[in-house]
C-alpha cells in the first residue's frame, strides 16, 4: 500500500477514497489519539492476514503504526491449545509511535486457547471480542477452563463483546456454494470488517486484495468480501457495539514523499536490490531456507528483472559457498540465514576473510541456542558474529534498528563490504524481520554511489621492470586488495584458504608474513570509515546515557520519553556498527556517570563496551522471546538514575 504524501492533511484526504463505507452517525464516534489492537487465534485462523490487511489500510490512512506478528514455530500448531495459538498486534496513533505498543486496548479472541494465552497482557477496562461459537466445553478443558470464563465472572471489568462469529459468516455466505468448514474459514474476515467498522478504516483496498489474491477463484474471493462486508454491517446495525472510535492521520511532519508500510525483511530484499543497481553489479543471493530470514529468498526471486539471481542451495554451506563464488565472479553477494546457519556458514566467512572479497551475511536472529524458538526474536548472536570464527577472522558488523532502517542498513553493509573487500554481518532479528511501519520510499539521487573499480592489469613493478599483478597489493587508504575478474587476461591469481604472501598472493608458510598479514586485516576492519554516534541528550545535564543496538531502539526511545515527560534527565545513543565502534563512542560513554545496556541477550554489547572501554556499563537483560516493553524500561532505567 502506498500514498503521496505532502502534508498529514493532504494525506488524510487523499487516503480515504472510493466506496468507503461510514458508519450511521446516530451511534456515538470517539475520538482518539492511539489504539493498541491484537488479533489472536488458531494458526490456521488466518490472524497473520488479519493483522496485515488491517495494519495496510490504517498506513493508507495515514496513521503512524508498529506491528508485532507472534506465531507458533509449527506450520499447523495443533488446533485449540495454547502453543499454537496466533496473534498479530497493531499500534496506530496520530503522532508519532515506536513501538507494537505493551499492552492491548481491544483483544480479538478467536477460541479459548486465543482467550487464555492473551488475557495477561489485557489491562482492566479494555475491550475483548470473543468467538462465543468456540467456546464449547470441549475446547475450554483442552487450555484448562474448569467453566466458562465468559459467565464465571473472571472477566468481570473488561468490556467483554460476545459474538458468535463463526455462526454469522456462515449465515452471511449461505448463498455460496460453500461447505460448512469452507465458509467458516471466511470468519477472520467477517472480524476485520468489524474492527474496520469500529475504527473507521477504509475497505476499498481490502476487497481489492481479496479480488487479486483469490483471483483463480472468484467465489471464493466474493465470499471472503461478503464476509468481511457482514462484519462491517454487523458493526453499524447492532446494539452490542454502540461506540466507533476515530484515530485521525498522524500529524507529525512527514517529508514530502511517497509512503507504503513495510517490514524489516521486505525492506532489507528492497536495499539489497538498490545496492546492486547502485554498484552496477549483478546481486546474487545463495541461501537455505530457515525461519526468520527465509522472507528474503522469497522476495528477491521474485525480482529477476533487476538482475537478480536466487538459489536455494541444499543446505547452509551450500549457500555460502555458491555465494563467495558469486563474489570471486564479480557480483554483489549475498547470503541469508539466522544464527544456527552462522554457525555452519562460519568456515567459509573465514575463507572470506582470508581471500578479501565483498560478502553480505545477513543474519536475523531468533531465540536459542540451537532450534531453539525459532519464531521468537532475540539479539544474542553479537559474539558470535563478532568472533565465531576459528583464527583472527575480524568482520564488520552492521545492525539497522527499525523494519524501515533495514533499507538503509543493508545499503551500509554493502557499501562496507565491496569499499573494504571484506564479508561484512548484518544483524536484524525476528522483531524487526515480522514487523512493519510506515517508509518513506527514497529517491534514486538519495542513494549512494556504490560502483567499484575492478582490477583492468598489472599493478606492480618487479625490480627487473616487469609489470606484474599482485591480488594483494592495498590500496593505501582503504587497504582493500583489489578485485580481479576470472578470465581477464593477465590476472590470473590463486585463491584459497591457506594463508597468502602479501603482495603476490602465493601460498606463505612464513611466521612473519603471517603476522603482518593477520594485523593487516584487522587494521583494515578497524580503519573502516564509520558515522560518529549522535547523543539524544536535550537538557545537556543528564548523568545517565542509556546505549542501545539493534532493535531495542523503539522500546529504548519510547521509555526515554516517558521519563523525560515526568521530569527525568536522561540521554540516550544507538548504534548501528558494532565492529568497529564509531571512534567518538569511548569520549561519549566518558561523559556520564552511569551507562545502562538494555539488550535481548545475557549483555554481550555490556560485555565488549566494559572490554574496550573499561567503563562500568550496567546492563538490563531480556531473553523471553518477545520485545521490551517500554512501561518496563523506563522502570529499570528510572532505578537506575536514581542510583
């Protein structure tokens, strides 16, 4: 979904277009300035597309949002029990946002499982929705319900709205020929269009999504759009539901753009795409499916107009392998993974190291170690991106912070990787991979200038006057080693993992040369030109900088506002390079008394900032699978400025 933005007015009435149905005014509309909305359900209830179409139409709208989509790491988790349940979370405001939000203002519960594995996070006064067909007996025993939480009075101060919505959408579709279980699986339609009664959302491009998915089957997508009409209907005509609510476009100032929404992993394929076409280099991608990067893969081989080339090797090391081989050949290579696939691709990112060719290894972590959650997020694969590696293997690391920062960042690491001839890892996580916000789409000019010179002939003179090509003559500035095309004449050079001579590249068993060559390649990695880290420090008398990485960003930032809103001085940095650290960082963490680390890990950044800075940075530790909460940091970080 995109918009042309040139003011939040502009784009308000520009957003709302076409048959967009309005609610019967003689019920009473709320104003509001920001909703938390969650959609939970079986696996196979079809939440992920509830909250995605959802979360479309509140960005052609205008509002600003973050998404927080949680599944089961099962394809079809079995049905009705805790595991398995789905949900898909959406903040939307009309001001500026960062986060999913901590706690949902209205829960949609699909059946009992959805009830009782969400109900913890639901404050008192918050409305639920609830799939009253579900709750038979039966399913209520299968996640522990000794009777009916909808009459035993648990749910007493919630603002409980009982529909049967499976019985509805059938009723609403009896005119298709449809079997019973067909049209039941409509019901996650029949809910949108009620919460998109409730909450004013356009429909329009809904129907046209349901038109387009289900285009080589027409009944089945005029089924879901009546569905998905009824809700709306039920909404505007019945008495259970006698509030709507408004949350108008955000009115902070957008950039004069154009806009879509977009997840981390779609927006790291898009800046993976744009650097290719900025280098002029042909992008190859070699990966293994594997859960939370496998998005990628799927994406860039969709996109074979734009030069790009996808393989999806028989496992990891496959991957890796035909993508350095891709780079020996002269294209922008790329390999996908998440922290389990590291550990098997480290040997060949050694061979990178060693042979000095541009690699991008993009890593969205998840829990662990091991399989571990494979759909939850995490940020412990820090040390082992940093030194996972047999040998001094130094590699840059680069982290974006948002879903829309990963354009960005990949753009970074690949300008890194083909300036300094090194692999460099790019650290996302299944947070950011999975959610979603607003992105202004940038301008060709915007971009940066990422072609190479390749390596054209002899680039050294022998003492007898014979010009030869050296594969690991520097450049003084960079101490990149150049990049020689196979094939072109005169050229010709060794490769492998065995350590090479400096200079001619010929295999050196000599201890000297091997040290000089092992402090080069770190002076390399540590000599890269990385932006200085900016301080968020308004007042100028803040004792405490709260440091953050990755994706702790949103969380960090909004906690950061609710203590300054109460009072609190308190500065705040991110960073998006890991290795090397901006050179401004040791003077930054130099200037206040206290430096708290939060991460989702045991304190791996904690643990290098202490190492090379020898600062007493205090870290606060998440590792449950899920985001921060910002209500829970600005808590930790209050105590912490007040010692």
């Amino acid at each position: 979904m995109t918009s042309q933005v040139s003011s939040p007015a502009e784009h308000a009435d520009g957003a709302v277009v076409g048959e967009q149905r309005k609610p019967a005014r003689a019920k009473e509309t709320r104003r509001l300035d920001r909703v938390i909305i969650r959609f939970a359900g079986d696996s196979g209830d079809g939440m992920q597309l509830t909250g995605d179409r959802f979360t479309s139409e509140t960005a052609s709208f205008g509002n600003d949002l973050s998404t927080l989509p949680n599944f089961p790491a099962e394809i079809r988790a079995p049905a009705g029990t805790l595991p398995g349940v789905s949900s898909f979370q959406l903040h939307f405001a009309d001001h500026d946002i960062l986060t999913p939000g901590d706690a949902p203002n209205v829960l949609v519960a699909m059946n009992p499982a959805a009830l009782k594995a969400n109900i913890g996070d639901v404050p008192r006064g918050a409305e639920i929705i609830v799939n009253t067909d579900e709750f038979t007996k039966r399913a209520m025993a299968k996640v522990g319900y000794a009777a009916s939480p909808l009459e035993d009075g648990s749910l007493d101060g919630y603002a409980v709205h009982p529909v049967p919505l499976t019985t509805m959408t059938v009723e609403a579709l009896k005119e298709f020929e449809l079997s019973r279980k067909e049209a039941e699986r409509s019901k996650n339609m029949f809910a949108l269009g009620l919460l998109s009664w409730m909450y004013h959302r356009p429909t329009e491009g809904t129907e046209k999504f349901l038109q387009t998915k289900f285009a080589k089957k027409p009944e089945i997508a005029a089924a879901n759009i009546a569905a998905f009409r009824a809700g709306w209907n039920f909404g505007e005509t019945t008495e259970d539901f006698a509030v709507s609510y408004e949350v108008a476009p955000a009115t902070k100032t957008f950039p004069t753009g154009t806009y879509r929404n977009i997840s981390g992993n779609l927006a790291l394929s898009y800046g993976l795409i744009a650097a290719s076409k900025q280098a002029d280099l042909p992008l190859y991608l070699g990966s293994y499916p594997i859960t939370p990067a496998s998005d990628i893969l799927h994406e860039l081989s969709k996109h074979k107009n734009f030069g790009v080339r996808t393989f999806q090797a028989e496992d990891e090391i496959a991957g890796i392998g035909a993508a350095l081989g891709a780079a020996f050949g002269g294209s922008l290579a790329v390999t996908t993974t998440s922290g389990p696939g590291v550990a098997l691709k480290s040997e060949t990112i050694g061979l990178a190291v060693s042979l000095e060719l541009p690699l991008l290894v993009i890593d969205i972590q998840r829990g662990g170690p091991s399989t571990g959650l494979p759909t939850k997020t995490e940020q412990a694969d820090l040390l082992q991106a940093m030194y996972g590696r047999n040998g001094e293997a130094p590699v840059p690391v680069v982290a974006p912070c948002t879903p829309a920062d990963c354009f960005g960042a990949a753009l970074e690491a690949a300008r890194i990787a083909l300036t300094y001839r090194t692999p460099v890892l790019l650290l996302s996580d299944g947070y950011l991979a999975n959610g979603s916000e607003p992105w202004r789409i940038p301008e060709v000019d915007e971009l940066p200038d990422l072609r190479v010179q390749f390596a054209q002939g002899p680039n050294h003179t022998l003492d007898d006057g014979t010009e030869v090509f050296w594969p690991y003559k520097r450049d003084p500035q960079t101490l990149a080693r150049p990049w020689a095309i196979p094939g072109t004449p005169g050229l010709e050079h060794r490769i492998g993992g065995i350590e090479k001579q400096d200079g001619t590249g010929n295999i050196s068993y000599d201890p000297a040369n091997h040290d000089f060559m092992v402090r080069t390649r770190q002076a390399k990695i540590d000599g890269i030109d990385v932006p200085d880290i900016e301080v968020d420090d308004p007042s100028g008398e803040a004792n405490t900088l709260v440091l953050g990485w990755g994706s702790t960003y949103g969380p960090i930032t909004a906690a950061v506002r609710r203590l300054r809103a109460a009072g609190e001085n308190i500065a705040q940095a991110h960073l998006r390079h890991l290795n090397p650290f901006p050179r401004n960082l040791g003077a930054v963490l130099g200037r206040y008394e206290k430096v708290v680390i939060p991460e989702m890990n045991l304190g791996q950044l904690a643990t290098l900032v202490r190492a090379k800075y020898l600062v007493d940075a205090h870290s606060y530790n998440q590792v449950n699978g899920m985001p921060f909460k910002a209500e829970q940091l600005a808590t930790a970080l209050k105590e912490a400025i007040d010692g």
